[in-house]
C-alpha cells in the first residue's frame, strides 16, 4: 500500500503540468489581456485629445514594450516553463490589475474561504450522514418522502440561485439578515462578543448556499447505501443470532456504508480553501472564489493562473486523501 501512494504522490507533479499548461495556454490566446486592456486604457484618456482619425494610441514600440513586460513575446513553451520556474519558488507574479503580488492577496483571502468552508463541510457530514440513516432505516415513511422532496428540489436548484433566493426573501424582503458581506459596517466599533453576533449573522445564509448544491447528493448516497447493506446476507444474520437491530446498524452496516463517502472526502478539499466563485459574488464575501471570479472577468492572469495553482494542487492531494479514507474505512482495501 506504501508503494501505491507514493506512485500517487509522484504523479501530481505530471497531472498538475498538464493542468496548469492548458490554462496557461488559453490565457495566451484569449482576447482581452493586459496589452489590451492598456491600448484601451490608453485610448479612453486620449480619446478628447487625439482626432478621430488616430485610432491607436500607443505605437508599434510602446506595445512591443508591453509585450516583453508582461512576457508575451516569448514563445508559449518558453513563458510557462519561465512562469512555472517562479512558482516552484513560491512567487506566483504580479496581478496585472492591481499590481499586487499574487500570493499576497490570495493569502488575505484563505481565511475567509477557510472560515466558509470548514464550516459547510462540517455541517454537510454533521447533517448527510444521520439524514441518510434516518432515511434508510424509515424507508417509504411520511419522513422519508417529505425529506426526500425537500432534498431534490434543493439539489435541483444550483447553489449560487438559492443564495439569490435567500438574499430576497430574508435579507431584502424580510430584512432578518444583511445583503451581503463577511462583517457589518460598524464592526470596528462593536464589542467583543457583538463582533461575534456580527460574523455570524452575515455567515447563516452563505453557509445554507454552500450546502445546499453537495446535501442532496450526500444523503441519497448515505441513504442508498445504507438500505444496501440492511439487506445483505451478514445483517440478516447478525440480527437472527439475536444482536439488536440498531446496535447490527450503527456497527455494521454503518460502518461499510461510510465506504462512499470516504471516496468523496478528499474532493471537498479544493472547495475548503477556493470556496465558491459564484456564491460569494452573490453575496460579496471577499474570499478566494471573489478573487478568482474577478480575475476571470478582468483578464487578470496571473490571478487566474495563481488561483488554479492552489485549486489544482488541493484537488489532486484529495485525491489521494480519499484513497486513505477508503482504507481506513474498509478493512478490505488493500493498494498494490
């Protein structure tokens, strides 16, 4: 099993050039870059100075500047390998908006997607898994069906459509709740323990958002499951020698129907730290999904691409995080 994780760990570095060289190589070719962005800049503050018919503002010169400035000039194969060399040394470039260091401003995000995303995953297990096994055990019950439908018409709605929602019933309409943001405007001046009351009346309806795309899918995975192994053969027999149904279900069949959601564990790693770009533009959280979500919109690719390093690199550790909890799960897992 050693020898099978390490072969894993050494494929991340393959996986993740791959990754970040077709992005890198679509920022390349996607209009709408940091040149561009400049002669439109350009154009605009000269557009009441210039006639009409001088349509180009900077010359042939000052673009070519532009290019070898932001590394345009070189071949593709040549930029990446220049680019990949500086984050394998921890620098991640130069917003071309803002002009801040990269990792600086991802790093003032972290905490704030971190805070949102332990949060939801420990909501989303805390919640799923004894949904499900309730679900299970009181099959084609009066609460098995309303949950049910309660279930899919929130697994049927995206995440980001139920922030929306949210934000005008009870932040608009009935005003229970701000319209957005991680503190209030007066933060500065509350209390300690009012700082407290603040944080967490702007966090219940990001929260509900976040958990409402995976908590569909999560119960009906637990509750499918679980009704699997109350029909097996060794449940059966476990219960016929006399051992009492619930004790049978909370060490047996429990235990062998957490096999799947073991695999998924590692996948919500990613979404801990990057949260969600479009959730927290609904609700203006300044974390990491804000900071990517913006750099997409303003071409900003050094942002992007320092974004997808982090993101990528967290979805293929949780990868292999998900092959641990399925051996620690199920006895019967062995990796050659």
């Amino acid at each position: 099993m050693k020898a099978y994780f390490i072969r894993r760990a050494l494929l991340i570095f393959p996986t993740f050039i791959g990754v970040t060289l077709v992005v890198f190589a679509i920022t390349r070719f996607v209009p709408g870059g940091p040149v561009e962005r400049m002669i439109a800049e350009a154009r605009t503050q000269q557009s009441s100075l210039v006639s009409a018919e001088q349509s180009q503002p900077l010359s042939d010169d000052q673009i070519e500047e532009l290019k070898a400035y932001y590394g345009f000039d070189k071949p593709l194969v040549v930029s990446y390998f220049s680019w990949l060399s500086k984050v394998m040394r921890g620098d991640l470039g130069t917003s071309t908006r803002y002009y801040d260091p990269v990792l600086q401003m991802i790093a003032g995000r972290v905490p704030i997607s971190l805070y949102f995303g332990l949060i939801s995953l420990v909501l989303l297990y805390g919640v799923c898994i004894p949904l499900g096994l309730a679900k299970a055990v009181r099959h084609n019950t009066g609460f098995d069906n309303i949950s049910s439908f309660l279930v899919f018409v929130g697994y049927a709605i995206p995440g980001w459509v139920v922030g929306v929602l949210l934000l005008l019933l009870f932040a608009a309409k009935w005003e229970l709740f701000p319209l957005g943001g991680f503190v209030g405007d007066f933060y500065d001046e509350l209390s300690g323990w009012e700082k407290v009351k603040d944080i967490i009346w702007h966090t219940v309806l990001p929260v509900v958002s976040y958990v409402a795309g995976s908590f569909a899918v999560m119960t009906m995975l637990m509750k499918n499951t679980l009704m699997d192994n109350l029909s097996a053969d060794y449940m059966r027999t476990a219960v016929a020698k006399g051992l009492p149904f619930r004790r049978a279900v909370l060490k047996h069949a429990m235990r062998n129907s957490l096999i799947p959601i073991a695999t998924s564990f590692g996948n919500n790693i990613s979404i801990i730290l990057t949260g969600s770009f479009l959730i927290e533009k609904v609700f203006n959280i300044d974390g990491m999904g804000l900071l990517g979500y913006e750099a997409v919109v303003e071409r900003d690719f050094p942002v992007v691409l320092g974004v997808l390093v982090i993101s990528s690199l967290l979805f293929l550790i949780g990868n292999i995080l998900s092959d641990i909890c399925v051996a620690l799960t199920d006895p019967r897992v062995r990796f050659q």
